[in-house]
C-alpha cells in the first residue's frame, strides 16, 4: 500500500459472529479463562527454568525443545489454540515471581512463550523481553512508548500475534489491567454508528515513533477493522495516530475520523463491553493482538524503588496464527521466516533480552 492508493471502498459492512467476539460481563463470573497451574504444572515449570539456566540457554535464540515441559506443554497447545482462534486470551496463575529472580521469571515467560510462537522485537533496540515500568518519561513526547509511564493508556494493539505480561510486582494502587474483544467493539459500532464504522474500515496514519526501517516511511497506513477470512483484524494505537498528525506530509484527521476513534474507545471502555483484570505477583496473561484490545488505567507507584510496579512483555508471532491481510506484513510490519508479524525489527540491530528496563 502506497500513499497514492485510493482507500478501500467497503461496499458491504457485516457483523462477525465468531469465538473471538464476547462481552466482558459474560466472562467475568466464568473461570475457563483464568487458568490455575497445579501443584505439578508449577514443579515442572520450576524444574525448567532451572535446568534452562544451569545450561546457559539464550534467552534470545531459545526455542520450545529448550524449553521441555512434558505435562504443561500439552495444556499449553490448547491454550495457544483458544488464544490464536477462541475468545483471544488467557491469564495463567500461580507462578511466585515474589519468591523468584528476576532471571527466573524471564526464562519462565520467555519458556512458556516459546511453546507459543517465536519471540520477536519490541523496539528498535532489538528487546524481545521488555519491561513494563514507569521510566518517569513525558508520554507527549513523540519518542516515549506508554509502557515507560505510569498514564492512563487507551485501548490499543500491540505488534506480532500475542502479547505477553507477567507481573513481577503490581503497583501501590491503579494499573489494572481491561481488555475488550475488538470484534465485539466492530459489531457494536456497526450496529450503533455504520457511518464511523465504514470510515474506520479505510486506512489512516501511525506514527512510527521513530522505530524506522531502512525505506520505510515515519508512519505506516492501516485500517483500524479490517475483515479477512471470516475475521475482524484489528489494528489500533491511538497516541501513534495522534503523533502521526505532527508529520506534515500526513492528512489532518476529519471530524468523522476523531469521533470514530473516540467512539471506538468509548466502546471498548464500556462496563457493558470490557473485562478488567487485577494483576497479582506471578500472573502470566497472554492476548491476541488481532482480535482484542487491551489497556491499563494510571496507577500511583511505591516510593521504594524495589517495591514499584515491574511486568515483564513478550511479543510472539505464531506459526498457526490467523490468516491476515497482506498489509500485515507489508505495511505495519515485516514478515518473520514463517510469514508472521515479525514486531519492530530494524536491520543491523541485534535482538536482546535484558533483564532490566532499558
């Protein structure tokens, strides 16, 4: 897709009734998604991350046959399927991060991640573990990615196939954790507002906050909705939309788009709609990026700087991901070896996996 080419012109706009579209009041009384590890589950997962370390397996290039997990492994196949095609997400609990390195809970996430998919960049520093930590940063400033803050996030979407948290340390007060299925939020703008819904089924302009390729452009076109084989694929950042207005040579969004992206965020916020989740220490949640939204409302942090507010994030593309519009892999992002959402990968930049926010 080019700047030149004329936006998608939808003459059909159709509700998707599938697994992936829910209503957070209907889950939250539900336990099929809040998975408890036993007794067990856990002695292997310990066991695991043991043995990875001992033999000095890398972090960066580890895969699942690093990574054994005999009993475990076999819930997590169907896990990655419920993720992948089902309600899009799934918080695993039980792990004790609290009794736990820091070094541990990485080779635990990045263990368990790796009998998802492949780990890909966050950043253009090449990080395929990050950090979820307040840094202190401005998140007016075009540079400054939301997760470096302790502000209110909106609903967005991350990049690969599957974002992964772990909460090493939840904040004094706040942080928690919405989701909301976007598809949901799709059928619930056709019904209520088809005119947004059509202007958020054509493409508009994501700041690249200054994470560039060689020959790419600063920002990148995307539909927020697009259908593709029976699914809504979403794709929403909206602080990257509104960073992307600073650029001169990107259109000024119109009326129509401004109230679609708050509506859609109304939406997406709506008790109605959302799930919210309260992180406790060692709480695993993994998601869909193509189908659901996630945010985090502000949070007030301890004063102690061992006691603040720390998750550990994993971007992962998955071999048996859903099928995706070409622009996926063109456009947003690039292509893994597998054809997958390969996240934020500059050439040149080695992928790393630091055990402290950088």
């Amino acid at each position: 897709m080019t700047d030149t080419t004329p936006l998608t012109q939808i003459s059909v706009l159709s509700p998707v009734r599938d697994a992936c579209a829910w209503y957070g009041p209907e889950l939250a009384g539900r336990s099929d998604w809040k998975v408890e590890l036993s007794p067990a589950e856990l002695a292997e997962l310990d066991s695991a991350v043991d043995a990875a370390i001992a033999r000095g397996i890398d972090l960066v290039t580890m895969t699942e046959r690093d990574f054994p997990l005999p009993l475990l492994g076999a819930r997590l196949v169907a896990l990655r399927r419920e993720v992948l095609h089902g309600r899009g997400f799934v918080l695993l609990r039980g792990w004790r991060s609290g009794e736990r390195s820091m070094a541990q809970s990485a080779m635990a996430l990045r263990g368990i991640g790796a009998h998802l998919g492949e780990a890909v960049s966050q950043n253009a520093k090449g990080h395929i573990l990050g950090h979820v930590a307040n840094l202190g940063l401005d998140y007016a400033d075009p540079s400054t990615r939301g997760y470096q803050t302790k502000a209110d996030l909106r609903f967005h979407t991350d990049g690969g196939d599957v974002v992964g948290l772990l909460c090493i340390r939840p904040s004094r007060s706040g942080g928690l954790s919405r989701i909301a299925s976007s598809t949901t939020v799709w059928n619930e703008l056709l019904r209520q507002r088809p005119d947004l819904a059509r202007v958020l089924a054509e493409p508009l302009h994501f700041s690249r906050v200054g994470e560039v390729r060689p020959g790419q452009k600063r920002f990148f076109r995307s539909p927020t909705f697009q259908p593709w084989q029976g699914r809504m694929i979403a794709v929403l950042v909206q602080s990257f939309i509104q960073k992307a207005q600073a650029f001169e040579e990107v259109p000024r969004l119109t009326a129509l788009q401004t109230e679609a992206l708050e509506v859609t965020e109304a939406l997406a916020s709506d008790p109605a709609i959302r799930l919210d989740m309260d992180f406790q220490p060692g709480d695993m949640q993994f998601l869909c990026n193509h189908s659901i939204f996630h945010s985090r409302t502000a949070y007030e942090d301890w004063p102690e700087v061992e006691r603040r507010r720390h998750l550990l994030r994993l971007w992962v593309s998955c071999s048996d991901g859903p099928a995706l519009p070409p622009t996926m892999t063109t456009d947003f992002q690039g292509a893994t070896a597998s054809g997958r959402p390969d996240g934020i990968r500059i050439p040149g930049v080695p992928l790393v996996a630091p055990l402290e926010p950088a």
